[in-house]
C-alpha cells in the first residue's frame, strides 16, 4: 500500500488530543473523541490491506496478517505492562496493586474493555488509580482484527465476481446496525436498567458505559473508514478536495471543543469527529491543505503516536499518585516531556526492529523465536499480575504494624459502617430530645456514626432515612431534572424521592440534615429546590453537610507513608472538587445551615488522614473508618452547627 504522511498527521491530531484531554479534562474537554479517529484510520487501513491482498493473490494469509499485527502491538505494550508493574509495585498500595493485577492480565489478553466497563464509567474520578485503563481501546481494537479479516474473506469468496458491490453495502449495513444498536439502548435505557437489575440490588447495567465500551457499539467507526476503500476518489480538483478537507477538520475540532464527559457517547455524537476523519482520508494528498498534516512535525508526532498513547496515561497516573496533589501548569509540562522522550526512545528501540523484521509464510522459521517469546512474556505478566491479585497487592511490602490497615477490601467496614443508618431508621421517640432526621446516603451513614460518637449524642433522638440507588436525598425534582441527573435510572429515583417526601419524620423532626455525596455541580439547583421545599413543608430546621472527599485515598496515604513514625502530622488538600462543590452549597439562598465535618480534621495547611495513633480517618477518599469517627465525633460535639439546633429545641420546651 502506499503510504500516506497525512494520515500519520491525523494520528498526530488525535493523540495529541487524547493526551491534552488526560493531562486535564478542561484544557480540551472533548479530547477523548481521538480515540474514534484512531478507529476509523483503523478501519481504513486493515480493510485496505485485506481487500489489496485479496485481489493480488485472490487469498489471503491470516498467518501473516496476525504476525504483522503482533509486531506491530506487543512489542511497545509489554514494554508499558513491564514498566506499569515495576511503578505499582513501587508506589501502589495493595488494594490499588490487586486490581492493577487484574486489569493487566485482562489487557494482555485482549479483553480489558469488558473488565473496565463492569468497574465503572470511563470517566470516573477512581480512574486515576488505573494505569491500564487506556487500554480499552487497543483490546477494542484487537477484537476488531480478530473479526474483519475473516468477514471480508468470507464475504469475498461467496460473492468474488460482485465483491466490488457486496463488501461496501455489507460494511455499509454494519455500520448502521452499529449506529442502531447505539439509538436502540439509549432510547430504551430506563427499561433495560431495570431489566437487569433485582428489587434488592444497584443496576450492574450501565447503558453509557455499554456503548463506550464494546466492539459492537464501535463497529460503524471502523466501517466509516473501511468505505473509504471503495469510495471513488473525489474530482481532480483542488478546491473539492480542500472543501472535503476543511469540512473534516471542522468536524472534529467542533467536538474536541464541544464535547465533554456529559456528551452521550459515541452514538450520532461520534459521527462528527468520525465523519471528520473520515472526508480528511477521502480527500487525499494531492492539494495544498494537506500540509497540515503531511509536515515534518505532524508526521513525525504521528510515527510515534502508537508509543505516545501506550505511555502517557501511565505516567500521568502514577504522577498523580505519588504527588498526590493539585498538578500545575509545570507538572504538565514535565508529564508530556517525559511521555514524549519515551515514546521517541520506543519508537526507536522497540517499535522499528520489531515491526521491520520480515514477515511471511516462507519465513516462518524467523518468527518461531519472536512468536515462543512474545507468548513467554504473556504468559510471564500474567503469571505475575495474577499473582499481585491473589495475594491481595503484596502486603509483604510493609512494616506489619500497618499491614492490618492496608490489608483492605471495599466491604471489611461494611457492618460498622452502615450499623447507626440501619440502627436508626425509626420513629422518634417522644422523650422531649431533639429530633434530627438525616436523610441521604453513604454520607448520611458516615454522619450518623460521628453523631452516635459523639459526646452529647444523648441529647439527641437520631433517625435516619437510606436513600437508595445513587439517588441522593432530595424533594421529587421536575422531570428534566429527572433526565438530566439520573437518565436511566430515573424511575427509580422518583420513587425514592416521593418514598422520602411521604415520610412523616419530615413533619415531626425538629431539624433535617441533607448529608449525600453531592459531587457535580448539577446538583445544586436540586438542593436548593429541596432546602425550599422543605421550609414551606415543615418547622424543621434543614441543615446541609458539605463534601470531605480528598486528593488521595486513605490506603495509598498510608502506603506513601507507612515508614514514617509522624505520618499523623503530614497534610494534604481536600480534593479541589470537594472545595467547589462545598463553595457553591454554601452559596445557596434559603433557610437552612450549612456545615462541614472537615472542620474537625482539616485546616488551611491541609487535612490530617491518621489519627494521633496512626489510624486512618478516611480509608478511601471520602468514608471514615471506626477509628475517624469516633475522632472526628468527639470534635463534632460541640461544633456550632449541632450546639444549636440542640438549643433551638430546648428553648421549646416548656
């Protein structure tokens, strides 16, 4: 095939986005969309490549083709699994190691987009502690060569003398049962939640992360640029083919601008930046636009574009993890030098003499070293990552005075911590104590247990309302509302909301706290409406508990810190989200107080994560554990905010 610099170029463009966009989400918030240029290069070339082969030697060799794939991909990706299991090992504590065990030996086995999308969505904050997360896309990619070549062939043997005609209609009609399997799960969203879902259990189906995630969802990318190959060359004709060029290129910076981790993703959305790539391949080379993308700097951005995305995201994971603080403009200058210097030296010394080395049928024996040694280093990464698992993240690693702390797992605090929320969900009693109803969820049950600690907690008679399904506590809302916060699971949320608003604790509470984890900004018009709701509803005194969640998680706090004797001096920030949202709740207008258990364990230097005897108070980012409640409990008893709506009530009294 000929080789084309400006498709290199366009390779440029897209890595270069997908790395600005990880640098930080707000420097270009649609940079994601590279990765869909990358598919539809992808689909171009491969389907070139078969169908070239197919009418020169009316065959085809899937030995070669996977050969030249595997030169291609696994040099430059064991060379990053190898440095990914050197740095976690490192710097990881073993909750973080064990799962980075796992999402490795799904990535070398080509499956890590199935293990990231039954974890989360792509563009949760608990990705930063993932450094293979970006590898969704290259198992994406590799069940795509899996599939095509043997599509393309069967449909060229069975229809040889129409191919010209059959494989461009059969892509075509992929791509649109793609793009409708995207309209189809959205549009019937709701249903399909709670399709897959018991009465007593969170949905494990999360329709966004679906479509972003699976090959079928994805497939109309790669048919978008396999059409290419049997599209007509537009006119000789400068001004079409620049016309074709600039309407692309307008295309995919619209989305790169545009788009943004709320965009629903990829469906018609990606037919943009899709689209885009698409006319800048179609109008090809020959006018004078093309040096966009055909100069020294883009192509040679583009050479080592595989390299540059294989390796950014690790380093800018561990970066963070072991700063552990705000990144500057200066670190994002030292992580993209740094990505930039490896990709170069990969490209160079991994990428080239792997790739170059002849490959054919009648060469086969110069294969069988690489081929035994590349299933050696599989096997070899596997092996070990499975181990890291297993043997819960080497907890070997630590002094043992820390080793029962950090032998954690996201349910060993689950008795305790959900033991005052369940305890309490109960009429009041009337004994003349205050009445406090806390209603929400998780930082609801982080609350009742500082209070139940808390010195003056006799003073109180405590009731708590759970709300369920990521819900948060809040007054029904308007139905775009409904659709904008909760999408598919917004049936599920107006019954917890209306299940709270007939509650009759509401009316009997003397105070009502609103404790959940408000963490987008979209849901501060829901808390004011539900702050007013409540003052024209009931006498109580609404008060509302700010956000505690920090820069690091708990576990990797005490890992970077497990040597030291004074770890319980050492501060760090909150996270700058939770000082955002905190800022903009306090700024609601209305009747209510606000307050901040951050208070009892924070101060402008930054905030203490263990107590005086060396136990966590936070152990992941935002939940306290036994030893942080009763700490921060014993502050909370006389805080202001509790002293007075304890005395607001006893001025009441007779």
């Amino acid at each position: 095939m000929n080789y084309r610099a400006d498709i290199d170029g366009l390779r440029a463009l897209a890595v270069v986005s997908v790395l600005v966009f990880h640098l930080n989400e707000r420097f270009l918030s649609g940079g994601f969309v590279g990765v869909d240029i990358f598919f539809v290069i992808s689909g171009y070339l491969i389907t070139k490549l078969i169908y070239s082969e197919l009418l020169s030697a009316q065959s085809f060799s899937f030995k070669r083709f996977y050969l030249r794939r595997l030169r291609r991909l696994f040099p430059a990706m064991a060379f990053t699994f190898v440095f990914c299991l050197i740095l976690s090992y490192l710097l990881f504590s073993p909750q973080h190691l064990a799962n980075f065990g796992q999402s490795l030996v799904s990535a070398t086995l080509s499956f890590s987009n199935f293990f990231f999308w039954s974890e989360s969505s792509y563009f949760d904050q608990e990705n930063y502690f993932k450094p293979l997360l970006h590898t969704w896309s290259l198992s994406v990619e590799e069940q795509f060569y899996f599939i095509w070549p043997s599509l393309i062939c069967l449909l060229y043997f069975c229809f040889r003398r129409k191919s010209q005609l059959i494989l461009p209609i059969a892509i075509t009609s992929f791509g649109l049962l793609s793009l409708y399997l995207n309209y189809y799960f959205l549009l019937n969203e709701e249903t399909l939640v709670n399709t897959f879902v018991n009465k007593e259990a969170e949905p494990f189906l999360d329709v966004r992360s679906t479509i972003f995630y699976l090959l079928p969802f994805r497939v109309f990318e790669f048919a978008l640029g396999a059409i290419i190959v049997w599209t007509p060359s537009p006119k000789d004709s400068y001004n079409v083919r620049e016309a074709l060029f600039l309407v692309g290129l307008t295309l995919i910076i619209y989305a790169l601008i545009n788009f943004n981790d709320q965009t629903i993703f990829p469906s018609f959305n990606a037919l943009l930046p899709c689209v885009g790539a698409t006319l800048i391949m179609y109008s090809g080379p020959q006018h004078r636009l093309v040096l966009l993308f055909s100069n020294r700097m883009m192509v040679g951005v583009g050479l080592i574009s595989y390299s540059l995305y294989l390796i950014h995201w690790p380093i800018i994971v561990f970066y963070r993890y072991w700063k552990y603080k705000p990144i500057s403009n200066l670190d994002y200058l030292v992580i993209t030098s740094v990505s930039v210097l490896l990709a170069i030296l990969m490209y160079r010394y991994i990428e080239q003499p792997f790739r170059h080395k002849k490959v054919g049928i009648s060469s086969g024996q110069n294969n069988k070293p690489y081929m035994l040694g590349s299933f050696f280093t599989a096997f070899l990464l596997c092996g070990i990552a499975f181990n890291a698992y297993s043997s819960s993240g080497w907890l070997w690693r630590f002094p043992a005075d820390v080793i029962k702390q950090l032998d954690f797992k996201p349910g060993d605090y689950h008795d305790y911590f959900w033991k005052s929320m369940y305890a309490y969900e109960k009429d009041f009693a009337k004994n003349g104590k205050t009445k406090v109803l806390i209603v929400g969820d998780s930082m609801a049950a982080d609350l009742s247990n500082v209070i139940v600690e808390g010195r003056n907690f006799n003073e109180l008679d405590i009731a708590t309302f759970l709300v369920q399904h990521n819900c948060r506590g809040l007054l029904p809302l308007t139905e775009k509302l409904y659709t904008h916060l909760y999408a598919g699971n917004k049936t599920r949320c107006k019954k917890e909301h209306q299940r709270l608003k007939e509650d009759a604790r509401l009316r009997e509470a003397d105070a009502i706290i609103l404790a959940s984890y408000w963490w987008e900004r979209n849901y501060i018009y829901a808390i004011a409406s539900t702050i007013e709701a409540l003052n024209k509803t009931t006498d109580a005194k609404v008060l509302l508990s700010g956000l505690k969640s920090q820069t690091s998680n708990g576990i990797h706090f005490l890992t970077k810190h497990a040597f030291s004797a004074q770890n319980h001096k050492i501060r760090t920030p909150p996270h700058p989200n939770t000082l955002a949202m905190n800022r903009a709740m306090q700024q609601i207008k209305g009747d209510f107080i606000y307050f901040d258990l951050m208070d009892q364990f924070c101060d402008p230097a930054g905030c203490q994560r263990v107590t005086d005897d060396g136990y966590l108070i936070i152990f992941d980012e935002s939940h306290l554990s036994p030893y942080g409640a009763k700490f921060v409990g014993s502050g909370v008893s006389e805080a202001p905010w509790l002293r007075q709506i304890v005395e607001a009530n006893q001025e009441k009294l007779p």
